[in-house]
C-alpha cells in the first residue's frame, strides 16, 4: 500500500479515531490503527479506512488520498502504532507525506525533509468491527444529535457499580425522542421533536461513545443504526459504534417532583457567575453552596471553616412563595446552570429536602429540556 495525503489532513483523521485507542492494552495491537484500501462503490476514488476500537468503542474515518501501485496487494490491511504516527504527524509542518507499507508491514513516511520508519502488526489479526447488518435506522440532524449529547451526557454516572446509569437512555418514538442521563445526584430528561423512529426504540448508549460521537458530529445527516446489541453514530466520513449496555435503565419519571408550588425565576449568567464565585470558598471536600430565596433577591453564600473563609452574594430574582433556604452542590448546580441555554432560568422547590427542577424559562420550539439537581444538608453556620 502506497499513498500521498496532506499531513494536517492525516493528523485531523486520526486525531478523530484515536478516541477509540486505547492508552494500555493487554493486546498490543489495540494501540494501533488499521490502515485498508476503501473501494469506491461508485466508480470514483478510492480511499483510505482509518479504524480503531477498544472492543467496546470503534470509530472508523474515511480519507481522500491519492494511492499509487508499489507491487504489494492493494488491499493489504495493516495496523500502525496510533502513538508514534500521532506524534511524527503532530511534529509536522502542512506538508505532502508519503506512506507506504510492505509485505512485512514496515510503515514509512516520507516527506521533502526526511524520512520516519516505524515497524506495523499485520492488519488480517485486527479485532473485526460490529456490522451492524440488518440495523433499524434512525435518521436526524447531525447538529441536533450533538445538541441531545451535549446536554444530557454531563449527568451520566461514572460509578462502575450501577452500568445502566453510565450510560444515556434513548426512547426514541415516532412523534419525539425522549433522551435521560443521571447520576443520582442530578438528572437531564431532554424531549426533541426532530428525533424520531418508525418502530419504537429503547437503548441505552455508554457516554463514552456518546462523547465520541459528539465530537465526530457536523452540520450533516446522522444515521443512527441499531442492531445487535451495538449502536453506530454514522456523519458520512466517520463512523462511532459502541457497545449498548444491556441493563434496565431506572425509572427516573418516579424521582421527579410533581407538585412544586414555589417558584424562581432569575437570571442565568448572573446566577451562574455568582455560583462559580462563591463556589470558590466553598468547603473542598463538600462544595455545598447555601441559597436564600427571597422575593426579590436570592443570596448565595458559602463558608469553608478549615480555611476560615466565607463569600456571600445577592442575586436579583422573581420568587413566589415563602422565604427559604436550600443547599446544593456547587459543582453539580454550575453544571445545570451551564447547560441551559435563555436568558432566564426557572427553578421548582417544594421543599429545603426534595429535589429542585431546573428548566429554560423560555426553551426553543420542538425541545422540552428539564433538569433535577438533588439538595445536600445544609450545615449549621450563620
């Protein structure tokens, strides 16, 4: 195998499937990539197929470049250490590289200023990737599948001990798609009308391939596929599959409050800034923030007694009910607050010891977007 690509479009390439690389692997050819030769179903150009996989998560990238005949198979597959050939292309200016492969799987680059060998695993003993054959499909924007991802996959678990909450759950219907990520601590359930499938569609997606995803997205088509037990997040040029968890998600409808006759209203910036500065005076080992809700104002203060330091700030709101106080996480409430797009913000508290929901006063058309961010017990100083 012999090709000519620009460096920097190389780079770009496999910076996107070396998401699925892993850093230390008990099998060492898992810490390559797999170079193959891309026929052209169409009569046009071939091109390069770039993958990788961790065995649970697989990105496959497609790159234009122009092949030449160099007396080995055209279609010899073979797998190159992802971090010597990151770190050779990210040491170069934009420039023409050549690559070329033989029937010993040396690797050689090739460029007007040098010359970089690196010795490759033969491709034919690369783990194969998920088919996924026979897939129902599921066809949206791409612009609005990393819009769901970005704003639900932050409050996904990282707990190993409860795999269905490390995940997002799609319930994908012919009208809507309704997208739920939790931790425990806080909860993101998403409603988009442009998402939407023929059958309907219950999956949960590990938040690692999500991210993956989100990164691969572009302003194009995203097809969706489903099927056996993999799902693939395809934007044309690349492709992210990843394992689906198969475990029965919680019932999240069951934890969100129902009845909240208080409500605020305020300003996201100025109550997201406020958060983040008195956050820094918050205790290091809790991060608990305390918020005084009044009618006109809300305090937001915070003590650290280890460091003897304390911070307190009014923010102007819209509050309905009694005056009262609630605790929160700080990190938690700033990640809520980050999320949510308008300028306004609206909060419903029935109480200082059940969970707060958290929407856009004004949300766009099509998208329900509704967060909850459990409280934490406040501490006893003045």
């Amino acid at each position: 195998m012999k090709f000519t690509v620009s460096s920097a479009d190389l780079l770009r390439a496999l910076s996107t499937v070396n998401g699925a690389v892993p850093s230390k692997s008990t099998l060492p050819i898992l810490e390559c990539v797999l170079f193959e030769r891309d026929p052209a179903a169409d009569g046009g150009s071939d091109r390069l197929k770039i993958a990788a996989t961790d065995l649970e998560i697989s990105i496959v990238q497609r790159l234009a470049v122009s092949f030449e005949q160099n007396g080995t198979d055209e279609k010899q597959r073979i797998a190159v250490p992802a971090r010597r050939l990151l770190d050779t292309l990210r040491a170069l200016p934009d420039l023409s590289v050549t690559v070329a492969t033989d029937a010993e799987f040396n690797v050689e680059l090739t460029t007007d200023q040098g010359r970089y060998k690196m010795v490759g695993f033969d491709g034919g003993d690369y783990p194969a990737l998920p088919a996924l054959e026979d897939a129902q499909a599921i066809t949206a924007e791409g612009a609005l599948v990393k819009h769901a991802i970005d704003k639900t996959g932050f409050a996904a678990s990282k707990d190993a001990l409860r795999p269905a909450m490390m995940g997002v759950l799609f319930q994908v219907r012919p009208e809507n798609a309704t997208i739920v990520a939790t931790d425990g601590h806080r909860l993101v359930k998403l409603v988009a009308d442009g998402l939407t499938a023929a059958e309907p569609v219950d999956v949960i997606v590990p938040a690692a391939a999500l991210s993956l995803a989100a990164k691969a997205a572009g302003d194009g088509t995203c097809t969706i596929r489903i099927a056996s037990g993999y799902v693939g997040f395809d934007f044309g040029d690349t492709q992210v599959i990843g394992r689906l968890i198969e475990e029965q998600y919680p019932n999240y409808e069951a934890v969100i409050p129902v009845e909240n006759e208080k409500r605020l209203t305020v300003g996201r910036d100025a109550m997201l800034a406020a958060v983040r500065r008195v956050a820094l005076y918050s205790s290091s080992m809790t991060h608990q923030i305390r918020l005084a809700l009044e009618s006109d104002a809300l305090t937001v203060s915070a003590e650290d007694i280890e460091r003897a330091s304390e911070a307190r700030e009014r923010v102007l709101c819209d509050y309905d009910a009694e005056p009262m106080e609630i605790g929160f996480n700080s990190q938690y409430l700033q990640e809520v607050l980050s999320n949510i797009d308008g300028e306004d913000v609206t909060f419903e508290f029935s109480s200082p010891n059940r969970a707060g929901v958290v929407s856009p006063t004004e949300g766009p058309d099509g998208e329900e977007l509704l967060m909850l961010i459990m409280p934490v017990m406040l501490n006893t100083y003045a």
